[in-house]
C-alpha cells in the first residue's frame, strides 16, 4: 500500500483530519468543500484547530477525481487519494485513515452531503471540552423509512449484538470523530474483513452518541441499493458476531427433537394400536425440508470459511493509485517557499 510519511503538527496545536471517501459525487463535491472550508476556518478561528481533509476516491466512473484535484487549500490541507479500483466504504475509510498527516482526532463522514459539516463543531467541542474519545452520531428516527427497512435493520441489530460482549449502537453511523488514541487503536487492527461501526465500537474508550437529522441528499443518488446493504450487513455479522452459527445449531437441535418426538409418535402408534407406518409423502417432505435447512447452514458456514480464506490470504485492503497533496500557503516548507521566490 502507498504510504505517506507521517509529519506530526508542527504547531503544536490541536489538529483535526477530516476522511471523506468518494464515489460519483461529482455533482455534489464543490459544494461540500466550500462548507468544509468555513467550519474549518470557524475551528481555527475559535480554537486554533489546525485541519485537514482527505478525500478518497474509490473509483468513481465520473469526473469526481478531476473535481477533487481542484480543490483549493485555503483554510485546510487537502489530500486526494485515488484507488486503483472501486474496493467498497470500508476500504476507502481505511486508505484515509492510513494516509492523514496531522497526530490529532480524526472524523469521518460520507461526501453526499447528508452528514451535516455544522456539526463537526458539535463532535470536536465533546472531544475537547468533555474528553470523549468516540464522538459518534445517530439518526434521531426513521420515520420517513419503510416499515420492511426498519424492521430489517432492528433484526440486523438484534443479532449482531447478540451475545455480543461489544455492542454495536443502533442506527449508528460512520459519521463520527475519534480522538488521537482511539485513531491509532483503529490503526492498529490488522483484520482485512472491516466494518468500521463495529471496530469504532470494540476498541473501546469514552464514547458518546449524538442524534441528528441527516440532511436530503441535494445532488445525485445514492449508490447503496438493497443488494449493497445486504452485502454489508452479512459482512457486519460474520465480522462481529456468531449469532448465525448459534441459530444453525439451535434449529440443529429443534428439528432433531421433532424428528425424535415424531419418530416416538409413529413407534407407539404401531406397538399399541396396530397402525402402520406413514407412507412416502410425509418422508418426502420431511426430507426436502431437513434437506432446505442444511443447505442453508452450509451457506452460513461457508461465509464464514470464506471471511477466514480472505484473512488467510492476507492481500492489501486497498491500492493508491494517485496521491496529491496541497498544503495552505502558510503551513509550506520555508524551503518551497525561498525556492520559488528566487525562481520568480
């Protein structure tokens, strides 16, 4: 993986690195930036925060790049990764991760818009002032969701905490700000098979939920259909739980207590009153159902045998394909600075 020397905050102040992975937000990224700028400079004005932003392009078929690589360095470093290919959220929260420069918090939100940048100020005074190490956020309702989706979403909660020594919070986002420490405990897991919510939540520290109203979407249209959603929720579960593996064994044992009870049942009717045995159709159907239920469990145990194959293999979670950095004018070396003075 492309790495980038780490330079520490040669100010000394607070830092903050905003990480915003990107893909198709052509329509929307001028106008996030413009926003970004004026909290940032409300931060440094207030504060002395020193930040930066490090925009990750995960392979956007649009001219998302091209718009990044425009952006100006006004009142904040910006960073542009570019990844080889479209390697999913996860991967891309990780490459910015990887890549901030500044050794303060980091905050991480998603480049559509929906996360609000005014309540990055919100995020970075529970950081400061009351010391939270995991400032995250959470929708306040879903009242404008679908009835299948919540109730969707409440089973996916249901079994990934279950039994679960960590909890993931529910409606939780990955808009969210770590602190310094609670950054580099993230660094520090080696798992390739990530979900940022989970992992934001197992390493634990102080940690403190903000509900919020998520703004609608102004450019655009999501990418997140429901085969995407399905995909990471299987992930979140075979990455944080094994609450599928638990429920495999119990319908284990229950279809084993009818096939006993109902074998009883049969055995007693024959000695005591002469019956005879059912014929095909009730073992036909009882067959094809035990028949249903171990495939299903073969598919539950093979993503998990999967997930171990793609640790095993131990590939990179993500190739930089591009790197720019622009630096505020007054944050450039004194060297860069004489050299084009003298070249001019």
């Amino acid at each position: 993986m492309d790495t980038v020397p780490d330079t520490p905050n040669r100010s000394g102040r607070p830092s903050l690195s905003l990480v915003i992975p990107l893909h198709n937000e052509s329509l929307s990224l001028a106008r996030l930036h413009e926003r970004l700028v004026a909290v940032a400079r409300e931060l440094r004005a207030a504060r002395g925060l020193a930040c930066e932003v490090v925009y990750v392009d995960d392979g956007s078929r649009d001219n998302t790049l091209a718009i990044a690589r425009q952006l100006p360095a006004s009142t904040l470093d910006v960073q542009v990764l570019s990844l080889s290919r479209n390697f999913g959220k996860e991967a891309a929260l990780l490459a910015g991760l990887d890549h901030t420069r500044l050794d303060g918090a980091v905050l991480f939100m998603d480049g559509d818009g929906q996360h609000p940048p005014a309540l990055i100020e919100t995020l970075v005074s529970r950081w400061l002032d009351d010391d939270y190490d995991v400032v995250y956020t959470a929708k306040a309702h879903r009242a404008n969701e679908s009835r299948t989706r919540r109730l969707a979403i409440k089973l996916f909660y249901a079994l990934v905490n279950w039994g679960a020594r960590t909890k993931i919070p529910e409606d939780a986002g990955d808009f969210r700000l770590l602190s310094p420490r609670a950054a580099t405990a993230l660094r520090q897991l080696p798992e390739r098979n990530r979900f940022f919510k989970g992992l934001s939540s197992w390493i634990g520290f102080r940690q403190i939920r903000i509900d919020y109203e998520p703004e609608a979407r102004a450019d655009g249209s999501t990418t997140w259909n429901v085969r995407s959603l399905v995909g990471l929720s299987i992930d979140g579960l075979t990455a944080f739980s094994v609450a599928p593996l638990r429920i495999a064994t119990m319908l284990g044992l229950l279809f084993a207590l009818i096939a006993f009870i109902y074998g009883a049942q049969i055995v007693y009717e024959t000695l005591v009153y002469g019956q005879k045995v059912p014929g095909y159709p009730s073992v036909f159907v009882g067959v094809m159902v035990l028949g249903g239920v171990q495939l299903i469990m073969l598919g539950v145990v093979g993503e998990y045998i999967g997930k171990i194959l793609y640790e095993i293999k131990a590939r990179p979670v993500y190739f930089v394909a591009e790197h720019a950095l622009k630096l505020r004018e007054e944050e450039k070396r004194p060297e860069e600075t004489g050299a084009r003075s003298a070249a001019e």
